[in-house]
C-alpha cells in the first residue's frame, strides 16, 4: 500500500531523485525520462478519457492501469535482484501484451482496410487517442534507449510498442468506425 502523507520531501531539490530501488541518480537519467514519458502518457490518456464512454473508457482505464505498472517497473533497476528485494517487485507481463493485442483484433475485426495514411483528427475521442499514439512511441524510443545502457524488463517495450498500434486503431473506432477517419492527400496543397 502507499501512503503519501507528505507532498514534497526536498529530497530532489539538488536535482537527484529516487529510483524504486532507493539508489538515486539525476533527474535527467535514461531511466527517469523513460517512465517519466509514461506518466506523461498517462495524463495524456486521462484527458482523452474525458471524451470516451462505455467500454472504450473502461479498456482506457485499464491502460491507466497498466502504465502505472509500466512506471513501476522501469523505476526498479537491476532485475537480478528483484529476489532480494524483500517484497514482491512489479514487473510488466506477457499477459498485459496479449490483452493488448487480443482487444486490437476485436476493435480492427469492425474496420475497413486503409486505403491511405489517416491524418490525427476526427472526433475530440480520435484526436485525443492520436496524441496518446505519439506520446506512447517516444515512450517506446526513451525506453529503447534505455535498454542501450541498462537493463530492462523486455515485456516493458513490448508493452510500449502494442500500446501505440492499439491508440491508432482505437483512434478509427471512435471516428464512427473510420468512417470519420481524415485521410491524408499526399501533395494536396502544392
């Protein structure tokens, strides 16, 4: 359980911050920007939440879900001591990608085949999920990053990398099913 009974330590004041590990390192750290650009996500996905309904807006809460998880688990260096750790340490699992791509083949099963690039846009909904796409894939690059210098857990890009091709298919469902979808004109204003 966390509790939170003090907003601002003054621990980072000097620019450092805490890893899930307790080690600290530099607020502009590899692993910082990485799952810092998953709360970014999160927000991001939270504002698009407002315009979705039913289960579109329970498939997005689990996604909230599922990158605090994300969050957690890139926080957490050094996967060889996960063991020593003294409690159970979150990591992201095969599971959550299979859900991913299991609810992209349902929502993709109702859509006509693209016949050309769609521009972001559409419905607020659609719009919303197109930034959330972008947002995810520099979330997938600072992760990729990452694994250069450091370890990580691999489901974690693979998470990353299928939530991306989720957003852009969920962004043609709540354009009425791509019919809404705005397609790109290549050349159009020459």
């Amino acid at each position: 359980m966390v509790v939170l009974n003090k907003i601002y330590t003054k621990t980072g004041d000097e620019g450092t911050t805490a890893l899930g590990d307790g080690s600290r390192v530099t607020k502009d750290d590899a692993r910082v920007a990485a799952y810092g650009t998953v709360d970014e996500l999160n927000a991001t996905l939270g504002m698009a939440r407002l315009h979705a309904t039913g289960d579109m807006d329970r498939l997005l809460g689990l996604i909230q879900n599922d990158l605090f998880d994300l969050g957690a688990d890139l926080c957490r260096p050094d996967m060889e001591k996960d063991d020593q750790a003294g409690y159970p340490v979150l990591r992201m699992v095969q599971s959550q990608v299979d859900r991913l791509e299991a609810e992209i083949d349902t929502m993709n099963a109702d859509l006509a085949p693209l016949r050309s690039f769609i521009l972001p846009g559409g419905s607020a909904l659609s719009a919303h999920l197109h930034l959330c796409r972008t947002v995810a894939r520099r979330a997938e690059r600072l992760v990729v990053r990452l694994h250069a210098i450091d370890a990580i857990n691999p489901v974690a890009r693979l998470y990353l990398n299928r939530l991306s091709d989720w957003f852009f298919v969920a962004s043609r469902v709540a354009n009425d099913n791509g019919a809404d979808d705005v397609l790109w004109v290549p050349g159009a204003n020459r």
